[in-house]
C-alpha cells in the first residue's frame, strides 16, 4: 500500500513511522522541511490536565502511555522524559487547581499536595513564588524535546522505508481506486490513500481540495491560537521538571537551557510583528528573575500559532465525502503524536477502526454550529 503523508511535524512524521513499520510504502512531504511549523514552537509538556472531557482525556493518557514504550525503540538520545509537573497556586489560582485536582483524583489520574520543600526537591534549582498558596504534583506527566523527538522519529520512518520530499501542496483528491497530491509546480503523487497532517494549514489545504475540517484560523494579535514562547540559553538553572506559577510556566530544554511562556501575555502578542514588544519582554524576564532568582536572562522569543480544531479535540479520520483521503489534526500534538500515529496506522493498513478515535471524526461538525469564540485564551494553572 503506497500512502502520501502531508506534513512533517510531529504528528505527520509519527504517522509516517508508524505506517512504515506497519510495511506501508510511505511517501511524506512537507512544504519547508521537518518540524518548522508549530513542532519548532511548543512547549511540549505531556499531560492529560484540564482535560474535561473523558474521551479527550483518555486519549492523552494513552498517548503518555504511548511515549514510554516508544521511547525504549528509538535510537539515539532521550527525548521524553517523564518528570512530572507542578502547578503553584497563588490566592487567585488556589480554587481553580483545587477544583482540578479533586476531578483528576475522581478520574484515577495521579495527583497529590506537596509541601514547598517537597516541590523544591522535585523541581530543582527555582525559587517557589512567596505567593504560593498550595502546590499540586502530577508525577505521571512529563515533557519532550521537540527536535529531537522529531529527529528520532525520522530517522527510524526512514530505517523503515519512508522517504521525505520537499513540495508546496495545493490540493489532495480522491481518483478512480485510489487518492493523488497535487503540488504547486504541477507535480501529482499517486497513492493509494492520502494522510493530511499540516497542522494549522490543514483547515486552507481541506477548503481547496473540497472538504470542510473546522479549525481556528483567525492569527490577529488577541486570537486564542497566538501565543509566544521564550528560550533562555542563559542562565542554565538545573529545573528538573515541568513547574506552571501565576505568571510563568517552565519546562527543561536541551543543553541546559529552560523554555518559558507567560500565558496572561499571549492576549498582547502581535504575530504580525517582526520584534515582540518591550513590554512583553521586560515582562517575562521579571518574571524569570522571580521564579529562578538569576537576573538578566538572555531569551529567544518565537511567537507560536496553535493548531487548533473547532471545538479544541483532535480530528481523525475520514470526512465523510472521502474513503481515501485521512485527516489527523490536533492541538495536543506533543502528547498525541505516537498513540495517534499507531492508531492511525492501525486504521488505514488493516481497515479496522479504533475505538479510542471514535468520538473524534471529522464527521462530529456536520450541521453543528460553529464559532472561533468557542476557543478561550488559555489562563489557569494547567492549560495550554
């Protein structure tokens, strides 16, 4: 079975491998290269928090389930590591995660108080907010290394058999027993299914090839999917896990350095700006100096544009006019990617449909209204 992957992000490059070993032929195409949409900008934190719904949250489960067992069959250097989480609550926060973390425990997910010292022993070398309120621990979670997790997972799609080709795609298509891939210089791939995974662009790439996959699309300064995060080479702090305050989140980066995002900031980020503003950037160097205690960090900022489904959980599957032509985007792309991958791979080489992907067809939004305003900016300790 020849099959057409579009877009080499994590979630394109996951489904790729995972159709590989299954023994499909695997062509995957990607408009720049690897990784350098959303994949480059994520704050790769693992979890199934602020999950309300079961469904969505079973499924992230899985995927952290999933990233443990692929990490011992990739080659190379680590990139998931299950450290854990914390979440410091201030006066403010402290219902909110209180609330959160009596649903997780209602769902058997692991969560449990600790103490300052107990969340300085875990986290490492930070300093925990004087304004902490109570601290949650969610030992289950973790992060991934993007570029590295990506790296991995390319080199074992190609060990496997897929090759990756560079091409701009104007449109996807069903023809008479099978699906083909047009690009933007005329070139058509012939296949006999077709796996549209392009993350943000995946909602345009639908529209122009006749099908309807709902998404947020508005990247205005104030849209939910606009938000902005820093990557401090210096100081390196020695942060040992993934810590979410008030006014910052944390997570451990490669060679000692730490990503952060200011989530209240995000609302002020203009995408359509080449330089972030002062003021944001003042602002979350305070905010480092703060947590960690070292002033003056030297920050790299990239404003990221979410991928975002209509109503926030993943889409996977066929829409309902195509048989051949699969569509697999979410916004938990990080945590999702494997299980999404095995799943994917599962349904399109043996033709069997997976339970855990029931409830997230493209089918869902036939008839059902619609909005981006159905999106929020994300706020409370634990939400992205």
């Amino acid at each position: 079975m020849k099959i057409v992957v579009v877009g080499a992000g994590i979630i394109g490059a996951s489904v790729a491998r995972a159709l590989a070993v299954a023994g499909a032929d695997v062509v995957l195409l990607d408009q720049r290269g690897p990784g350098s949409g959303t994949t480059a900008r994520t704050f790769a934190w693992t979890n199934a928090n602020r999950k309300p719904d079961p469904a969505y949250q079973r499924l992230n489960i899985a995927g952290m389930e999933e990233h443990e067992k692929l990490a011992g069959e990739l080659a190379g250097a680590p990139s998931y590591f299950r450290s854990g989480g914390l979440h410091c609550a201030d006066a403010g926060n402290e219902p909110s995660l209180t609330a959160n973390v009596e649903l997780l425990r209602s769902r058997g997910y692991p969560a449990q108080w600790v103490d300052r010292d107990e969340a300085r022993r875990i986290a490492g070398d930070v300093l925990i907010p004087e304004a902490t309120k109570a601290i949650a621990y969610f030992p289950t979670e973790g992060y991934v290394l993007p570029e590295r997790f990506l790296a991995a997972v390319l080199g074992d799609a190609r060990r496997h058999g897929a090759t990756l080709t560079i091409g701009q795609v104007v449109s996807v298509g069903e023809r008479p027993q099978g699906a083909s891939v047009t690009l933007a210089d005329g070139t058509v791939l012939r296949a006999d299914r077709v796996v549209v995974a392009a993350g943000r662009w995946t909602a345009g790439l639908a529209a122009r090839s006749g099908f309807d996959i709902p998404m947020v699309t508005d990247v205005q300064r104030g849209s939910p999917i606009v938000g902005l995060l820093g990557f401090v080479r210096s100081p390196a702090i020695g942060l040992r896990c993934v810590l979410h305050t008030p006014g910052l989140n944390l997570r451990p980066a490669a060679e000692g350095a730490t990503v952060v995002q200011a989530l209240d900031l995000n609302p002020l980020v203009d995408p359509a700006d080449a330089e972030v503003d002062r003021d944001i950037t003042a602002a979350i160097s305070a905010r480092f100096t703060a947590v960690t205690g070292h002033p003056s960090p030297d920050i790299e900022f990239r404003v990221a544009i979410r991928s975002m489904p209509a109503d926030g959980h993943t889409i996977a599957g066929n829409p309902p006019e195509s048989a051949r032509i699969y569509f697999l985007v979410t916004h938990s792309g990080i945590t999702l990617a494997p299980i999404l991958a095995r799943l994917t791979a599962a349904e399109i080489v043996t033709g069997t449909g997976q339970n855990a992907l029931a409830p997230f067809r493209p089918s869902r939004f036939a008839g059902a209204p619609r909005s981006d305003a159905a999106i929020a900016h994300p706020v409370h300790l634990g939400e992205q």
